[in-house]
C-alpha cells in the first residue's frame, strides 16, 4: 500500500517537470537601419562615481574619403533593479533623465530605459573614424542601477552590414 501511495505524487511531480508551457518573451524592433554600415557597442556598470567610460569605436576612413562615416542612431541603456522611479544619467556632462528615457519594460524586480543620444554622439564623432570615449559621470539611484550600454549605428561608404 505504502508504494502504491507514492506513485501518485511521484507521477505528478514528473508530469509537472515535462509540462512544456509556451514561451512568453518576444523579440521587437526597437530601430532598424538597412544600408552599408555597421554598429558600436560598449557597457559599463559600477557604483562608483563616475561610473565609467562608454567606448565608441569606428573603422578609420581611407584617405580618399576622409569622411565616411555618418552616425545614423545612438541609444543610451540603462537598467535598474528595485525600479522606484526612473534613472537619471550623465553621460559626458549631459543629464537624461524621466523626460529622456523611455520605459522598455519591467520583469520581477528588473526595468530597462533607453535615451536617444544620437545628437551628442554624432556631434562628437563626427564624419571620421577612430575611437571616442564618452564617461557616465554620474547615475541615481547609484546603488539601484545596473550599468549602461551605448549602441551606434553607424552609415559608411567603406563598410558592408552582413
């Protein structure tokens, strides 16, 4: 009897275990670029102020077409843990703050935000190539925040995407 009794609970255990449930999570697109050219990404993530630095780094231009880069698209990341408000960062002396950031979505305890900085990016790279360092000089709430990521997106005469 003993046996019989701990076939039940052992069977639904295992069927519990295989039971497949459809995935929840799905892929969007947040910006999309089609042409010649490619993209810079870097990260950063510390509680120290400053934080970091932020890394783009663009192919250098043949003499022949010294400037042959345009950048299309850049998005500042920011993701925090226990989200009570929304993050505020410097990055090289600009503030994003609410007004800046764009919710992306929440899950337990994690949120994501994204900026447009594709003005104060472009307007330091440029048309050439190389690499630029832009320093996160402060995020709030320091000790809720994960890191940043900078994306660029980046047209070019001289690169092929794929």
């Amino acid at each position: 009897m003993k046996n019989k009794l701990w076939a039940i609970p052992l069977g639904i255990l295992v069927g519990l275990a295989t039971y497949e449930s459809p995935a929840k999570a799905a892929l969007l697109t947040s910006y999309q670029f089609n042409g010649r050219g490619n993209w810079s990404i870097d990260g950063v993530g510390s509680n120290n102020t400053p934080v970091g630095t932020l890394d783009v780094s663009l192919p250098n231009c043949p003499l022949i077409l010294p400037n042959c880069l345009t950048v299309e698209a850049a998005f500042l990341y920011s993701s925090l843990y226990i989200p009570t408000t929304t993050p505020t960062v410097v990055l090289d002396g600009t503030t994003y703050d609410a007004n800046d950031f764009v919710a992306l979505g929440s899950f337990l305890n994690l949120a994501a935000y994204r900026a447009d900085v594709t003005s104060q990016v472009a307007s330091k790279v440029g048309t050439g190539g190389g690499t630029f360092s832009f320093t996160v000089d402060s995020e709030n709430p320091n000790n809720f925040i994960d890191g940043e990521i900078l994306a660029v997106v980046y047209r070019s005469e001289e690169r092929s995407v794929g």
